[in-house]
C-alpha cells in the first residue's frame, strides 16, 4: 500500500483527541514549524522531533499500523493520550504537504516498535496455546454457581420491590424519588447483576422526566420483571435467548462466533462517559457480508479506551460475535492490514423497512433498546419544536430523539442536506432516531453526526 | 416516540393496565386477572407482552411540510487540503482550552480571516457540513461575519432561518436574506421603497446607486420632503459612493435643510466636487485669508483668520460654535481651507507647487492649524500630489515627532497613494525612525507586505532584539507581522531563530523569548505559505 493510500484526514485524527483541549492543542502542532527529524515508513509508522518548552525536544511515535488501533509513545511528561504531540504529528502527516517523508525509522522510534510487536506476538502465541484462567475449571465452575446464587437471591428481592411497588400504585413513585431505586441497585451490584443495577437505576429518573411518566415507568417495570422472570427460568430458554438474558443481567461473556473476515466500513464511532467509565462504541458494516457489528472498548474515567477507528476507513480484518441470537456486539479479531480510506457506503433502507428492522430484532432480544440502521434518501425536516427524518419517496417518517435534537451533529445533518435527500446511518429505537453519520447524495465523503 | 403503535384490538386494555397500575392493584384489580393469581405479577405479565408488542408494533410517523430545498451554491468546491485546513481553523475556537503564554505555535483563529479573504477572492463555496461552525464563528466575532457570511454563501442563509441562534445572517445580508426586487422593475421598486423597512430601503438604495447612480438620486427625492431628519442623513449618505456633479443641484438643495447634520453632511459631498458652486465660494472665503508676504526677503505666508461667522458660511455647512479649548476663529479657518479644492492654492500663491507651498514658512504659529485643514482637503479629495507633499520625507526629523501632521493623519494622507508607494514610505520611515511609532502606518498598507517594507520591518525587529529589550514591547507589530508579511520572506528569518548568547546590557532571557517570537513568526508565515498553496493561484 502506497503512503498516499492510507492517509488519513483531519477530522479522522482529531477523532483520536481524548478531549477539545487536546484537539486545540494538537491542531496547533500540526504545522511544520516545531518538527524535525519527521518521517514516516511504508508500514504505516510515524516519527519526529517536536521542539518543546524545554532543550531536549520530544520524541514522538505512532504505530498506526497496529492491530488494535493507533499506538503512542511521546517522551513528553503528558498524561494525555494521546498527547498533542502525538496529535500534532498525525495531522502534519495528514496534511500532505511533505513535511512527512517516507524514511528509515531513527534508533530510538524503532527500539519502541521493536518491543511492542514483540509484546504483540507473545499475546497472539499466548493466546493460541489456551489462556491462563482456564487452568482450574473445577475452581471456575464453583465461581460461578456461586454467582448464579446471588443473581436468583438479587433478582427474588427486586421482584418483590416491583410487586410491592404495582401494589400501592406507580403515583406513590413519584414521591419515593431517587433514594428507594438508588438502595435497589446497590443491593443489584452486591448481586453481582451489573445489568439489573443500571436497569434499577434508570428507574428512579423516570418519574421526573416529563410528561407520559407513568407509561414509561409501567414499560419499564415490565421489562425489567421480564429480565427477572427469564433469569429465574433461564434452563428452560432456548440457548440463544438464554445468553441474550446472561448478558443483559451483566454476566461476563466471550466472542465464540467464527471469525468473519471482511472489508469492515466504519460508520461511526462515539463515546459515552459516566464519572468512572468512558465507554467508546464503533460501528462497522462488513461491505461484503452487509452484517453490522459493534466493537465496545473502555477507558479509565478521562482517558480515551486504546481501541481507534476513524470513521470513514475501511479495515481488512476478522471479528467475532458474542453470544446471542441478533447479538451484534463483536470482537475484533486478527487485522490484515492497516485501516485505508474508501469510498464504500451502507446498503440503506425507507423509514417503513427500518421500523420492521426494529420490530423485528425485539423477537431476539426484547430489551432492545435500538438497532443500527442505515436511512437511505431521507430529507431533515423540521417538525414544531422537534426534527424528524422523511422518506423522500414516501409519506412517512421517523421522529429524531430528543439526544439527538440537541447534539451539534444535528445543524451538520441539516447544512449536508439543504433540503435534499442524504444517506443517514444511526440508532433507531422506540424513543425515535439517533443519527451518527450521513453521506451526502452524490460523491463525498462521509460525515460525522457525533 | 410520537408514531403510532400497530392498529390492534388490546389498545384498551393497554390504558386499563396502565390506570391499574397508577392506582395500585390494592385499589384497582387488572384486566384479565384471574382469580387466585398475585394480581401484581398479573399486571407485570401482562404489561411486559403489551410493552414488547407496541415497541414491535411501532410504524413510522407522518411526515411533515418538507423545507424548501436550498438556493444552488454554484461556486466551484474547495480543494481537498484546504478543507481539511479549513476544518482544523475552525477547530481552534475561543475557549477550547490553551490560554498563557502563546509559545511557538501559530494562532489559527488569526488567520482564519485571512484564509476566508483569499478563498473568497478564489470564488469557492464552503464545505456545507463546515457551515454550522463558520456560523457559530461568526456569531462570536462580528468582524468575522462580511467574509464569513460571503463564504458560507446561500446555503448559511437557508440555515439561518430554521436556528434563531444564527438570526444574525439574516440581518448582515441587505434585504435580511430575501432577495431585492430586479431592479429593471420600476413597480417593485417603488413598492419596497414606499413599504420597506428602512433596512430595506438602504439596502434596496444602495443597490440601485451602484448600478445607476441618477436614479437613486431621482428615487429618493420622490420621498425626500417627508423622510425622518435621521432617516434622511442615511439616505444622503449613501450618495457618498459614486458621488459626480450632476448630484449638485440636490446636494444645494439640502445645503437648506432643516437639519443642521443633514447640511453638514451636504456641504461635505459638495465639498469634495471640486467644480461646485460651494467649492468655489468657499475657495473664495479660504483665499482671503491666505496670502504670500512679499515683505520679507524670504517668501512666507500669511494668515488672517475669519473674524465672524456669516450666515453665508453657515449655510455652507461652516459650524459656528467652536469645541471646548478651540478659538472660534481658527475652528471657522480650518473648515473653510477644507473645503476648498486644493487647486485653488495653487493659482493663489504664484503657481507654486504643493510641495513648494508645503515648504514656505507660516507666520504667527498658524502652520499647524493651515497644514492639518489641507491634510483633512488632500484626504477628502483624494490629492496624491498634496498628500505627497504634507507626508514630506520619511527620514525627516519631525515624521516620527511632533510635527505639523500628526502619525494619525499621516495613515490617513498614505491611504491616498498607490499601495506601491504607500508600503515605500512606511518602510523609510521605519528604517530611520523605529517600530515604536510605526503601528498605525502599518495598518494602512496592503497585504501581504511588499518586499522593502517586510524587510524594514524584520530588521526593525532584529536591531530591537539587539538593543537587550523584550520582544513583548513589540508584539502588536509582530502580531501583524504574522498577519502580513509575504510567507516568502520566511526563510530571511532563519538567521533571527536561534537563541542568541546572552549579553550583559540584555534583559535577562530576552534572547530565549525572542528566538521563541521568531519561531511562532516563521511557523505561521509557513502555514500561511501552505494555506495560499492549498488554496491554489487567484
């Protein structure tokens, strides 16, 4: 592959940026001014010398080549990371204007790489002879019928807490507020059932959130004694939806589907963050197979998770689903080359195919709360104070959610359209549409909603 | 969401249970309980089958008035690099973090003035998913929004009108976005001339002056005797752009006006048609009190200020009453040598020319009051030849100081010269009399800098650092020497970017901060180097 092929573009660096502080930062190193010594090799690795506050400039290196995403190694004192110099060096790189020539790696950049792909090799040939945690299965099978234990004893108590809540009446929830479901799901992660704690949590927000409360919290209620009850009959399911259950209520899982190899499109790429967790979600859509995969890696609060996929690339590589039937969650197995741009776009569907889509994966999973779909020729369109997404060939439509209407992606949703149709990839679930990235009619290149 | 569940019997039973639920099962059984089951478990069971089947069930909403599709953006894309920069411009934005000491990096936000001038004098249209940031830009930065809101082009406009946040796009573009009626339509225009807003009816004057001059003039005094007095200085304003002689019958007329603002302003316009009737009275009022004193050996000239203010003058648009701390009768002298066309001089004082007339001595300190009226005439009249002479040489003594002319009115005389010569004369100046003084000039020449003016600048600079400053005293020069000095010229700088040895008269680490000055110069002349690159050849 060609040095020109595998450029990326601006936005897919700053994409990288763990937070708008570094992106400024960054942008601003992009330049060639505080460079020296920068270079890059066909293998897909960048290097240079940033000149800093202090003598000795930084030296900075990025594998973009690597198998599970871009790596860094800058000697700057940073605890960013990726720091800006990193940053700095990818966008100087993207900027095509030469700054970067191709080049032998420097002693120094190609000792780090050196070591990590050996680091890499030894996992791989790890992980081939079996892994270490198998090493007492009788040990492993008492874990986890003990954990079983707690789970059936967490999940009896909330079905209590929910019988006892229908039988005063759901207008006494208002009331309690926040502290009774705060309590029920402490006691959940006690339980060992992280799924059932964020479920019990989620409740305690409903009734304050506006109008139509009581339906949503009856739905919700509903569910979660759905979750409760499947638990608690769990040997008498179908496999597949025994390990949908397992997972919803939180119990750790591996990818056991067979690897799937393909050009993977990435759709799109965000992260969530709560104060302890930041948990990024990427899209692909396999343009061979058309299968949607999620890939779902975390980072300590503040920190971006290691895993990078810049929307808009295209990747040579295998993933395995986790278990469960319309599971869409997947590992990223082996990568065979690094990521390159493409000019692939997702098969689309009307809005009516979509809502069926969504109907239809609820068989498999009924906690669902959404499905990736792909809209194909819809026009934004203002609708009162809210924005829905309209067939252009058909009289019907889907509402945008209210995340959504608020998020700044929207007006770029808006401005690519300027009332024509557009190709829009998001998440479509009951509380409506959430676009991620859209495509405009036409050539051009894809863009980022989130 | 607000579609419709699939269309099925049990809808009713759906609010029964909701209603159950509400209440309590203590108080309100749940449909389809059976006897000897635990009602609220009934209720979950059943609640959890209607939850799952609605959201199953869900079918698309109904799709509402679809917008009108945006105007066409006819103008050729951007190329791919200078997207790509556009978006990394856009990305630096006021408050994303940074702040301090600005170090060697570049300031994006800076240059993205610059970046909107060249690609809008290349013609290309904005990337339309970068409008919503360009706009959020402007919103913030009103001096961005002309260039920004040029760039944007239709598209930004057709946004504008569906986020109140960007109402401002409507009201910067003439006509707050609706189009003015065609011109050749003499119905519409008087429509909107008679009905407009008075935004409206500048914007729709405006127009038709710089198309035909004439008929602007005949439109407005259609309506002149019942406009507004503030409305009609707007109006006699907008005739300062293609201002000729036929507008003078008008500008006489409102030499009578009831407005004191509105004559002054007509007698301003007529002022600066040297062939008026009210340049010639004037010239003949200024004449007599300027003479040459042939009693002397040397030649001087002579003034004899006016001694009172006649109605005459006055409605000439001479304001009687002079300001705070001025004499009434150099304040009545300075207005009528204004408003005289310098010609006049000329003939008056034995066909000298402006520099000989400039040279001759004045009698009785009247030198600065008589030079400042002809500076405020040669600016008016746009004279390179007066202006020329009142400049004088820059390595002149009293060009830096105090002198006759003041720096301020100096920018204003160099507006009249070619960029050429403008850019010449600030570079003399600066090379005989330092930066100190030099910012204002600057301001006034063209960018980038041409070649002898950015290289009087850099070794301004350099002697600077050399005499132990800080580069700190000068960073309003190197601010707009980042701005404007021709990315060519970078590599004369590479000499000025290591950090000098340290002296003993220096301010101690001067030299660091210097080298780091010189470093941030030279990476932002590259990137602008870069960015006029990516924009391609005007």
């Amino acid at each position: 592959m060609t040095q020109q092929g595998v450029r990326w573009t601006a936005d897919q660096v700053l994409a990288l940026a763990p937070d708008a502080a570094s992106r400024k930062a960054g942008s601003k190193l992009g330049a060639a001014g505080p460079w020296s010594e920068a270079g890059s090799s066909d293998e897909g690795t960048v290097w240079g010398l940033c000149k800093g506050s202090g003598s000795k400039p930084y030296q900075t290196v990025v594998d973009i080549a690597d198998t599970a995403g871009p790596a860094y190694k800058c000697s700057c004192p940073s605890r960013k990371f990726p720091c800006k110099h990193a940053l700095g060096l990818l966008l100087l790189w993207a900027s095509e204007d030469g700054a970067v020539p191709s080049g032998q790696a420097p002693g120094w950049a190609e000792e780090w790489l050196a070591g990590r792909r050996k680091r890499t090799e030894e996992k791989r040939a790890a992980g081939a002879s079996g892994s270490p945690t198998a090493a007492d299965p009788e040990a492993a099978r008492r874990r986890a019928e003990r954990r079983a234990e707690r789970i059936t004893a967490g999940a009896g108590e909330l079905e209590q807490r929910l019988t006892d809540l229908l039988r005063t009446g759901l207008a006494s929830a208002e009331q309690a507020g926040y502290g009774l479901w705060e309590e029920t799901a402490a006691r959940m992660v006690d339980a060992q059932a992280p799924g059932l704690a964020a479920r019990a949590r989620e409740l305690g927000a409903i009734p304050s959130s506006g109008p139509g409360w009581p339906v949503r919290l009856l739905e919700e209620c509903a569910l979660l004694h759905l979750l409760d009850q499947a638990w608690l009959r769990r040997e008498r399911l179908p496999d597949d939806l025994a390990a949908t259950v397992r997972s919803r209520i939180g119990l750790p899982a591996s990818p056991d589907g067979p690897p799937l190899r393909d050009l993977w499109l990435v759709l799109a790429q965000y992260d969530t963050t709560d104060p302890k967790l930041t948990t990024r979600r990427i899209w692909l859509y396999g343009t061979d197979s058309g299968r949607t995969s999620l890939l779902l890696s975390y980072g300590a609060a503040g920190r971006a998770p290691e895993l990078a996929l810049p929307m808009g690339l295209a990747l040579d590589a295998e993933v395995s689903a986790f278990p469960g039937a319309g599971q869409l969650r997947a590992a990223l197995g082996e990568q065979f080359a690094a990521p390159s741009p493409t000019t692939a776009r997702p098969q689309g569907v009307t809005t009516a195919q979509a809502a069926v889509h969504y109907g239809e994966a609820l068989r498999h999973d009924p906690w669902l709360d959404s499905v990736p779909v792909t809209l194909d020729r819809v026009v934004p369109t203002p609708d009162g104070d809210s924005w829905q997404l309209a067939d252009t060939d058909a009289d019907s439509a889907l509402p945008l959610t209210s995340t959504a209407r608020s998020r700044p992606g929207l007006w770029r949703l808006v401005a690519l359209s300027g009332g024509a149709p557009v190709k829009v990839f998001g998440e479509l679930g009951h509380r409506g549409f959430t676009p991620l990235t859209a495509w405009p009619e036409g050539a051009g290149e894809p863009v980022s909603l989130c | 969401m607000n579609t419709t569940p699939a269309p099925a019997p049990p809808a009713a039973d759906w609010e029964e249970l909701v209603t159950s639920a509400l209440l309590g099962t203590d108080r309100r059984t749940p449909p389809g309980h059976a006897p000897g089951q635990d009602a609220p478990v009934a209720l979950l069971d059943a609640a959890a089958v209607e939850t799952v089947r609605r959201r199953a069930g869900l079918c698309p909403a109904r799709a509402a008035q679809r917008p009108e599709p945006a105007a066409p953006d006819t103008r050729p894309a951007l190329p791919v690099a200078a997207a790509r920069r556009l978006a990394m411009l856009l990305t630096d934005r006021p408050g994303t973090g940074g702040g301090g000491r600005r170090g060697t990096s570049p300031d994006l936000m800076e240059l993205l003035p610059q970046w909107l001038t060249a690609a809008n004098a290349r013609g290309f249209a904005a990337p339309v998913q970068a409008l919503p940031a360009l706009l959020d830009a402007a919103r913030g930065r009103t001096d961005l929004r002309p260039a920004a809101l040029e760039f944007a082009g239709p598209r930004a406009l057709w946004l504008a009108r569906l986020n109140p946040d960007w109402r401002f796009a409507l009201r910067a573009t003439p006509g707050g976005g609706t189009a003015l009626p065609d011109l050749d339509a003499p119905d519409q225009v008087q429509l909107l001339w008679q009905e407009g807003l008075f935004a409206e009816r500048v914007a729709l004057l405006a127009a038709i002056r710089a198309q035909r001059p004439s008929s602007a003039r005949e439109l407005l005094v259609t309506t002149w005797a019942t406009e507004r007095a503030e409305d009609r200085l707007m109006f006699l304003d907008s005739l300062r752009m293609g201002l000729t002689a036929e507008d003078e019958p008008f500008l006489e007329q409102a030499l009578a006006d009831r407005s004191r603002n509105v004559r002054a302003t007509a007698a301003e316009l007529l002022s600066a048609l040297p062939d008026s009737a009210l340049a010639a009275r004037m010239a003949i009022r200024a004449s007599a009190c300027v003479a040459v004193d042939r009693t002397r050996e040397e030649p001087g000239l002579v003034v004899e200020a006016p001694h009172e203010c006649d109605s005459g003058m006055e409605r000439d648009g001479v304001v009687a009453k002079a300001p705070a701390g001025r004499g009434e009768r150099s304040w009545w002298l300075g207005q009528l040598v204004e408003a005289t066309p310098l010609a006049t001089w000329e003939r008056r004082l034995g066909g000298r020319t402006p520099k000989e007339i400039v040279a001759l001595p004045v009698a009785d300190d009247w030198r600065s009051e008589l030079h400042a009226a002809w500076c405020r005439a040669a600016v008016r009249q746009r004279n390179a030849d007066w202006s020329r002479a009142l400049l004088g040489t820059p390595s002149a003594p009293e060009a830096g100081g105090p002198g006759a002319v003041s720096l301020a009115e100096r920018a204003k005389l160099l507006s009249t010269l070619g960029g050429g010569e403008r850019a010449d004369w600030v570079a003399g100046f600066i090379a005989s009399q330092g930066l100190s003084e030099a910012f204002q000039l600057l301001g006034v020449c063209a960018v980038p800098w041409a070649a002898p003016l950015g290289r009087a600048v850099v070794d301004a600079l350099n002697i600077a650092r050399d005499a132990g400053s800080y580069p700190w005293s000068f960073s309003g020069v190197m601010g707009l020497a980042e701005r404007c000095l021709d990315p060519a010229e970078a590599s004369r700088l590479d000499g000025l970017l290591a950090v000098p040895d340290e002296t003993e008269d220096a301010a101690p680490g001067a030299g660091g901060y210097w080298a780091e000055a010189f470093q941030r110069l030279v990476t932002t002349l590259r990137l602008r180097a870069a960015m006029a690159e990516e924009l391609g050849a005007p």
